[in-house]
C-alpha cells in the first residue's frame, strides 16, 4: 500500500515526528531546570504549596513504566484492556518526598529514552494499534502518546513554579 502521508527524512509523518521531538526534549528540560540544586532544594514545595520538585520527578518515573508497559503490551497483544489508574495518593503511597530527586531524574531520562527508541521504530500500524481503557473505551497508541505528551506539559511547567 502506498503511504501518502508527507514523511520527514526519517520516514516518520510530521505530526509524529513532531510528537516524538517533544516526549524526547523532557528529559533534557528536566535537567536543565534542575541543574546542579541540591537535595534539599529538590525537596522545597512550590511558592504555592505544589509539588516539590523531587515529587514531580518520581511521579514522571511512575507513569514512565505504565506508560511503557501499555506500549509493549499494544505493541504484542490483541487490545489489550487497561484499568483508569488514580495516582492522587502515588506522592504519599511511595514517599516520593524521601526519595532522591537525582536518581529519580536518572530514572526518567532512561526509561523515556527507551520508550523514543520505541515509537521511532514504529510503523503506521505500529501507531494505531488499540486497546481498551478503562472510561475512555478504545484508543490508539497514537492517542496515549498525545496524552503522555500532554501530562508532560503539565509537569514541566509544575517543575517550572517548583524551582522559580
């Protein structure tokens, strides 16, 4: 079947091409904003009581391997079934506060790397393989990866008012 879609040199679709630059340019932001602070100031809430940034940080790890396991699972299951998951207590349930922010940080960069290694090997069937999940019935990885760069939004501009 001929693709039509415009490609970029690298054989991906702009959009997609465009989707995987912003999940891979986290990381590097996220270090960039945490420079060398130490610790303690990994561990200060925001001026407005938000997350510290060593919270924000475990919270990105934990979604990382959910968000890795559904896209190996979409990848090598018939659509596979995900439960809605609440993470409202993930920062007091893991002690994300007693953690250490660096290593969080180490967590993070790895495990978004392997998950870009992965998308950028896909395909266009790659990218529309579906499960089902939870409230929101079924989806598209194309459509989980929209969302994860959404969530990603969020929290870099929670680390943005953590450390400004």
């Amino acid at each position: 079947m001929i693709n039509n879609e415009p490609q970029t040199e690298t054989g991906l679709n702009p959009e997609r091409a465009q989707r995987l630059a912003q999940l891979a340019a986290v990381p590097d932001t996220s270090r960039r904003l945490v420079g060398d602070r130490s610790a303690d100031d990994l561990r200060q809430p925001g001026q407005d009581g938000s997350n510290a940034v060593v919270e924000v940080l475990c919270h990105l790890v934990d979604w990382e391997e959910i968000t890795g396991e559904r896209v190996w699972r979409m990848l090598h299951q018939e659509s596979p079934e995900f439960e809605n998951i609440d993470d409202s207590l993930w920062s007091i349930e893991h002690n994300y506060i007693a953690r250490n922010g660096r290593e969080a940080l180490d967590a993070f960069v790895l495990s978004r790397g392997k998950l870009i290694e992965t998308l950028t090997a896909l395909d266009d069937a790659g990218w529309q393989r579906t499960a089902s999940l939870g409230t929101h019935g079924t989806i598209t990885l194309a459509w989980l990866i929209e969302k994860i760069a959404a969530h990603d939004d969020k929290h870099i501009a929670e680390l943005n008012e953590a450390l400004s």
